[in-house]
C-alpha cells in the first residue's frame, strides 16, 4: 500500500500565462456566521449568469455553526466536473482558512488552505479578523488585506443611512465577491442583478446598499493589490448565458416531479434531506405529497404502501437511513411491489460516520440491502445530470418490472453545483408496465404472482373492480396466499428472479455503461458515480500534459450488472485503474466477482474527500510508471 | 370474478370461501374477522373499494380471509403501510389490523406517529395479551407481575396503557371493543370506519391456548359472578367532544377517556372513551394543494409534468 498526503500538487497547466476564465476560487471561514455558503453561491451564480462554465463544491462539517467551511468555484470556457487542487483565489475569513486549527497539526491532516494558492496567486482576508500575517510566509503570493466590516459601515453611511450592525452587517459576504471581481476584471453588476432578484420587494433598497459595498470592496482591492493584472480574467460569455446552475439534489427533485411521483417519503438526514425540502416547497404547485415520517422504516413502508396503491413512490436518504429500510425493501420486492424508488445519497460511513462528507462505500450494501434473495435493481449516476435522467428511468424499470429501485447518488452530487443546458428529460419514454384489468381474467380469480414467461405479473391497481387480491411478505402462491410448499417456492423465487435477466436484457446500454475518450487507449480508468466528474475532466488533461491516452469506463447499472460488456471492455484494455471513493475497491470486489477479471491497480480514497481533477491524474500517472497495485490518495 | 354489486352486501360478499383460517379454536381472532365482514357489508362500500393492511402475527393473517384488496405486511408496520395505501388513494376505505406486540411494542413508534398525524384509516388492534405466533411470550400489554402458564417467570416490566398512550398521541377517535360481544363490536368498527380521522379500537380477545388469565371465563366474571366487560354507553359515559373549538372540554374528554382506561379487574369498560372531530391529514393536504380535496393522487400524479418553470428558476 502507497500512503500518499499532505504535499501540494503540481502546478496547473499554463500558469505563467494569462488564464481567461480558468479560475480556481475558494472562500473558507466559519459555518451559519460567516457568510461563506452565500458568497461562494451568489459569485458561482454570476459566472454562470455571465456565461461560464461552472462547476463549485463545499467541504462543511457536521455542525451548525462554528466549524469550518471552504466552498470552492471552478469556472471554464468548457464544461467542468470537478475541481482541481490548486486556487488562484483564497478568500480568507478566519485563520484556520489559511492555517488549519492546532488540534488537527497533530494529525497533519488540516493544515489551512494556504498551501493550495498557486504561485502568484492571492489571498483577500478580513484585516480584522485575528490572523497572524507574518505567518503566511510565502513570498509566491500576494496578500490583499480588507477591513470587512469598516467597508460596509463606510458604504452605508455614505449613502445617507446610519450603520446598524444587525441590519447590515450580513452584507460582509459582499466584500470577497467585489474584491475578487476587481482582480478578475469582472464587472460587479453581474453581482448586482443577482442580489436585486434574491432580495424581497419591500428590501430592494439594500440593492444599492449592496452594489455600494461591492465597489468599494473592488476599489480597495484593487488598491491594495500591488500588481498591475491578475493573471486569471473573467471574460463574459453572452451567447452561453441561458445555462442553469444546478446541484444533485435540486435535479433529483425535479425529475420526480417530472416523473409523476406523487408521494415522497423521508426522514431528516444530511446529505440527503436537501432533496426532500426542495420537494416540499413544490407541493402548492404539483400533486406531490412530501411527508416527513417518524423514521426511515416508516419512510420506507409508507412508500411500499402508496406503489401498491398504483401511485409512483419514492423515498430519500443516506446511510444510516438506508439502513433502516432494509425490512421493507425485501417486503417491497417480496410483494413485488412497482417500486419504490429510493435515492441514497451516500456519505461516510460506518454508523453515523462522516456525515457531511463524501464517500462511495454504500455499493456492496445496496446489492444487498437485506436478509434473503430477492430482485432489485441498482444503478448509479455520475453527476446532477445523470441523476436526474436516471431518476427519472428509475420510476419507469419500478413499475415495469415490479421490484424497488435503488439509485446509488452520494454527497459530492448532492452539494455540488454545476451548469447544464437542461436536465435533459424531455422525451425520456414513461412507461408505466403492465396492468390487470377485469376483462383479462373472464372468470378466474386474479392472480397477482401469476407465473408467466417474463416474469412480470400484470398488477391490478388497488382499487381495481374485480382485482380484490392479497399478498404478504411471507412467501406465497401466485394468488398471494401464504404456501411453504417446495414446487410453489421455488416456482416463486425464480419467476421474480426471472426479472432481474429481463431488466438485464431491456435495459438499453446507455443506463448500463458508457465508455468516454477513445475506444483504444493506454490506460482504461474504470469507476461509477460521482468519480466520473473529476476522471472526465482528467482525461484531456492526461493527454496533453503527460502524453498518455486514457478512456472511462463508467458502470452505471450495478444490479443487474453488465458482466459480459465489462469482461469484454476489460479484456481489451492495456492497463486498468480501477478508482473508487472507499477502502476496499467495492466496485472491483464485484467486477472480480461477476467477470472473474481481478483489477490489481486501484486509485483509493476513504478521507471523506471526493477525488479532484489532479488526483486522477496523479494516480493514473503514477500508476502508468510503475505497478502500484493499491494507491490511496488524501490532498488534505 | 364478479363486481359486487353493492345493493344486496352481506358478511358472505367480504368472506372468502377457498382460504380458511388457521387460528385455534376459540381464538378470539375469529370473532374480530367475523364482526369485520358483518360492518364491511353496513358500510355498503363494494369489496374492491376497501383494503386492509395488517402486520405479522396470528391476527396479520385477517386479510387472508376478507374479500378486499389486502396486504399482510411486516411486524409492526402495518400502520405505515397503511399511511401510504391511504394517501396514495383516499377513495379506498383502509382498514389496519395488527396484534398487541405488533402495535404497541415493536410498532409503538409508529402508533404514536400515526395518532399525530390523523389519516383517515380504522386500526384494529387484537389485544391477547401474549405473542402468540412465537408461542405465548408476554405482549407489552402483560400486566407486570402476571405469569401465563406459557411464561417461564412472571412479566417484571411494567405495561402499556393503550387507550392513555393513544390519547397522548392525538388519536381522535378511540374506542375498546371485546371479540365476543358481536353486536358491539360490530357497531363500534362502523363507527371507527365512518370517523374522519385516525380510529383506535383497542380489541380484548382470548388466546385459549397461551394466554390462561384472560380466557371467555375470566371476561365473563365466572369467579365473581357478573361480566366482567360493560358498556360505557350504559352508565352514561360520553367520550365525544361536541365543540371541538372548546379547549376545555377536549381536555375534560381526555382526562376522562384516561381515568377510564385505568379501570380494570372486576370491572372492565367497553364502547368509545373518545371522539373528537379534527382536521385529517388529508384535510391538511388540500389546505396546500386544493385538487387533494376532491382527488387522488392516483388520478392527480401523471408522468410527464411540465418542470419548464422549475428548471427555469436555477437559470
């Protein structure tokens, strides 16, 4: 094993050159008081807006206030996925942005943020707040020091008003937006309409309250900063400004919503109950029902009750909570109910874990989420889109195939933001699977398990004239009566088995896998999931500064799982690195499993950190030089 | 198959003739199924317009033995279930039947949830005392002290008081019935049914085989000479709060409901301890989305909602 920490990256591509709208920003300070959630948005919000690619993650801690957050940017004149190591801009609101916190030097784990700013890069901190600058001891790098606080009673009061700390103050997350539109040569009225559109009516007075902070933070600034240009710029690109800015969550609700699921279920958890609160506020506006419950179990069930019932059904949750549905998802699949479809945003675990971090360990539990054989499929996205459209899949392979549906997201798609044309769900097939109507049994009882060649046993709706059936978790005939005899249990198991090789057999190579980059290539990476971001984003990157071709072979569909395209694609490949957010390389655990193929070059991390853009390259570099078998990468 | 046809319902209509029960003879369960079919037939509903939902034990089976659409869930989550059937289509009428263990132990947090929310469903709880599908281990409705012969040593925790805890959970009707006083119970699953809101029937019925303190003898007071159970109507108790807008006398009603469930030994009430009319879940929904008021989900939630202005709103 190759422990790898704590030493900065290479330096980025082209860095003595002037970068046009290849930034790299980040702004750390303390979680709910500090303001960092709302700059970084409002500042990713006016790139997009002007026509930049985006793409912006947050690391935060499991508290409410306090600890610390950093919330970087990544802008692009294509689309972006991931972010790299490097920042040009730091924005700095407390110490441990810079520095780290005492406690975590003991671990050289946490070391501040400082090490991260490129050479010629700039730090802007709040020249109040209690930072030891002689600390910063890099002459590499400029250091732009602006009294926060001064800055807006100076603002205000200029304009006629008198400062009043409660009232104002909450305008300090303008002043590293304006100072960081100085340097980038960024005109601060893409921030400006931002601000007008977020505020209520009876509020629109603080717009130029606002746009006045936002000058003079840029004045000062540009003052303060001792060279003449920044070398990264932020030129608009109005032709791409229609462009949404979007995370995992949001689309995710969207797409329900677009599906017709008409009943969500869930249970406060991060990183998932975004998704949920998002749902609700829509409920006014379409024939959704977001119901809080009492548990997961209850999340759960509720949702196995209304798929039943024949409306779409979906619940959301992370690990803890998905943990607690296990019961009811053997019953959904027991009973063959058409869903649900549960969304399990993934964070790190074991038990309560890491709750706000990243982490893809949940695969070997999702393919088996319960005691017992039973059918259900798995199937993982790679970013906000994906998730979406696969959501959105998820409801129709639920009905069509009558078992649960798990969609394996995690928290780096959940809380990323990212720009997209659309979501891309316009003419996604509905398809709702086969029902039982009156007229298809004549006078023979309905059969709700009907043995059939497919599998698939027509439902009747409850309510159904005519259809009155019933069925259980425990095992039962095709008329859902309780029966322990051998032929009918094992006539049972297989027909819903028997599902699984349909659902393997329909289900279009497209949900399935993609391969991404050249069909022939020195180095295959292979991953599911949110790696796909920062391993896209690695390839071009491989290519011309390293000289090595590389192709994705991203898995989407885990259960069932396309064990011969994989064995073929693999069979093919002339190196494979195998990369995964956990320890024990759970995807290549089943590709050994379903294939027979041992991938021996991993690219692993368990630091509760998801993959960027540069560890990709580093691990598919290092692993390209020499046989590392397992390779663990941590950048903290 | 045929249709009902909803003007000559009987008790036979909701019976189903190729499955038989496997309860012992002389389990209490076959009085609860038996005044089940009989209210089912009063309620005039048609058999393909009612569901009922139970969790695991002896009692979990009654849906196999009701012609209704029916899912015979997992232990303690009937209620859960139920919830989702409920709101999914709130054209069905939902029955929940379940046992003593089912409810009050293992699904005890669901049954308080589900007092607070007030989902327009009827929840029958088969209260024997003992778990009898894992023969005879104390239900947490065993009095502390008492020993079945089933049970190695006498109960050393304390039990729950059912009608209390659905009280404190907002149960807006609720009621205790006794399996083999028929015509009552029969009267009192109508009312659970025809209640807006979540409805209780807490339901004392003999095990003849496990459960060797409450036996038919022991309800029928053999030892002391007069029934044991007795209707709370008889005495003049009126469990239902007629002004609903009066904080006072909902509490009043509560507080009675609560001394009443207290009553136990030579004395044992039967008939509603509670009523009150309140806003349902369902009520609340429509509150945000008026359709909810006069539709399903089943007919309101189709595939293909236009998200054009939902997706607009991240641009």
């Amino acid at each position: 094993m190759v422990a790898r920490h704590g030493k900065p990256n290479r330096p980025l591509a082209g860095d003595d050159a002037m970068k046009e709208n290849a930034l790299s920003w980040m702004i750390g300070g303390p979680a709910l008081t500090g303001g960092v959630n709302s700059s970084a948005e409002v500042f990713a919000k006016a790139c997009a807006r002007a026509g930049l690619y985006v793409f912006s993650n947050i690391e935060y801690h499991s508290n409410i206030m306090g600890r610390h957050i950093s919330y970087r940017v990544r802008t692009s004149d294509t689309p972006v996925h991931s972010h790299v190591e490097q920042v040009d801009l730091l924005l700095a609101l407390d110490s441990e942005t810079l520095f780290g916190t005492p406690e975590y030097q003991d671990y050289q784990r946490h070391g501040g943020h400082l090490h991260r700013v490129a050479p010629d890069g700039v730090v802007i901190l709040d020249a109040k707040a209690k930072i030891d600058h002689s600390a910063i001891e890099r002459d590499d790098i400029h250091v732009v020091a602006l009294a926060y606080d001064d800055l807006v009673r100076e603002s205000v009061e200029e304009l006629g008003v008198t400062y009043n700390a409660r009232r104002h103050s909450v305008m300090r997350n303008m002043v590293p937006i304006g100072a960081s539109c100085a340097l980038l040569d960024f005109d601060i009225n893409h921030v400006v309409s931002l601000v007008a559109e977020v505020l209520p009516a009876h509020r629109q007075d603080m717009v130029e309250m606002n746009r006045h902070v936002l000058l003079h933070a840029a004045e000062q600034a540009r003052r303060a900063y001792a060279k003449e240009e920044f070398h990264v710029t932020l030129r608009p690109r109005p032709e791409r400004n229609g462009h949404m800015l979007i995370k995992g969550v949001d689309a995710v609700g969207i797409a329900k919503i677009h599906a017709g699921c008409g009943f969500q279920t869930y249970y406060p958890i991060a990183p998932a109950s975004d998704e949920s609160v998002m749902l609700e506020r829509q409920q006014t506006q379409y024939p959704i029902v977001v119901l809080q419950a009492e548990d997961e179990i209850a999340s759960m069930n509720m949702a196995v009750g209304a798929a039943h019932a024949g409306v779409r059904a979906a619940t959301s949750t992370a690990g803890p909570g998905f943990s607690l549905m296990a019961e009811g998802l053997g019953f959904a699949s027991i009973t063959e109910a058409a869903g649900p479809v549960v969304v399990l945003w993934q964070r790190g675990g074991p038990s309560t874990g890491l709750p706000t971090r990243q982490s893809q360990q949940d695969l070997r539990f999702a393919l088996q989420p319960a005691h017992g054989e039973f059918p259900h499929i798995v199937v993982a996205p790679g970013d906000a889109r994906e998730a979406a459209r696969i959501t959105h899949m998820a409801f129709n392979w639920g009905d069509r195939y009558q078992m649960p549906v798990v969609v394996l997201a995690d928290k780096f798609i959940a809380n990323s933001l990212v720009t997209l044309d659309d979501l891309g769900l316009d003419g996604l097939p509905i398809d709702r699977g086969e029902y039982w109507t009156l007229e298809m049994n004549g006078s023979e009882p309905y059969r709700r398990h009907r043995l059939t060649e497919s599998g698939i046993s027509p439902r009747a709706v409850f309510g159904t004239p005519g259809g009155q059936y019933v069925t259980t978790s425990d095992e039962h005939t095709e008329r859902g009566r309780i029966d322990e005899q051998v032929e009918n249990r094992m006539a049972q198991m297989e027909k819903r088995m028997q599902k699984l090789d349909l659902a393997a057999e329909e289900i279009p190579d497209e949900w399935q896998y993609e391969m991404v980059g050249p069909e022939d290539a020195d180095v295959t990476i292979v991953g599911w999931g949110s790696t796909r971001g920062p391993i896209t984003d690695a390839l071009p990157v491989l290519q011309s500064e390293h000289g090595i071709s590389a192709n994705f072979l991203q898995i989407r569909l885990l259960r069932p799982f396309p064990a011969s395209v994989v064995r073929e694609k693999l069979n093919r490949a002339r190196r494979v690195v195998l990369v995964e957010d956990n320890y024990m390389g759970q995807l290549g655990m089943l590709i050994a499993e379903q294939t027979g193929i041992k991938l021996e070059r991993m690219a692993l991390k368990y630091d509760g950190r998801p993959f960027s853009q540069d560890e990709v390259v580093e691990a598919v570099c290092e692993h390209s030089a020499a046989d590392l078998g397992r390779l663990v990468l941590s950048h903290p | 198959m045929v249709v009902a046809d909803t003007e000559r319902l009987t008790a036979k209509t909701f019976g189903v003739e190729d499955s038989h029960p496997d309860w012992c003879g002389g389990c209490g369960d076959f009085g609860i199924l038996s005044a089940v079919k009989q209210a089912l037939a009063k309620l005039g509903r048609p058999p393909h317009e009612v569901a009922v939902i139970s969790g695991i034990g002896c009692s979990g089976k009654i849906p196999h033995y009701i012609n209704a659409y029916g899912l015979h869930t997992l232990h303690g989550r009937a209620l859960n279930v139920a919830t989702g059937v409920k709101l999914a289509n709130q054209d069905l009428e939902v029955l929940v039947a379940g046992g003593d263990g089912d409810g009050y132990g293992i699904g005890a947090g669901y049954f308080v949830n589900s007092g607070r929310r007030n989902v327009n469903l009827a929840y029958l709880v088969h209260n024997n005392g003992v778990y009898g599908l894992t023969k005879g281990q104390a239900a947490p409705t065993m009095r502390r002290g008492q020993k079945t012969k089933g049970m190695a040593e006498a109960a050393i925790q304390e039990s729950v008081n059912p009608i209390g805890l659905a009280i404190a959970s907002g149960y807006t009707f609720i009621a205790r019935g006794y399996a083999m006083a028929q015509p009552d119970l029969v009267d009192l699953i109508v009312r659970a049914v025809q209640h807006r809101g979540t409805a209780l029937i807490d339901i004392l019925q003999p095990c003849p085989i496990y459960n060797d303190l409450m036996t038919i003898d022991f309800f029928r007071g053999r030892d002391i000479g007069h029934n044991r159970t007795y209707r709370l109507a008889d005495e003049g108790f009126d469990g239902r709060v007629h002004d609903p807008s009066n904080q006072d006398e909902i509490v009043a009603k509560q507080q009675a409901a609560i001394a009443k469930s207290f009553e136990w030994g030579d004395r044992i009430p039967i008939g509603v301890l509670y009523q009150l009319d309140a806003p349902t879940y369902e009520d609340e929904l429509a509150g945000r989305l008026p359709e909810l008021g006069t539709s399903s989900l089943l007919d309101l939630a189709a595939p293909g909602q236009d998200i054009s202005r939902l997706q607009d709103a991240y641009r």
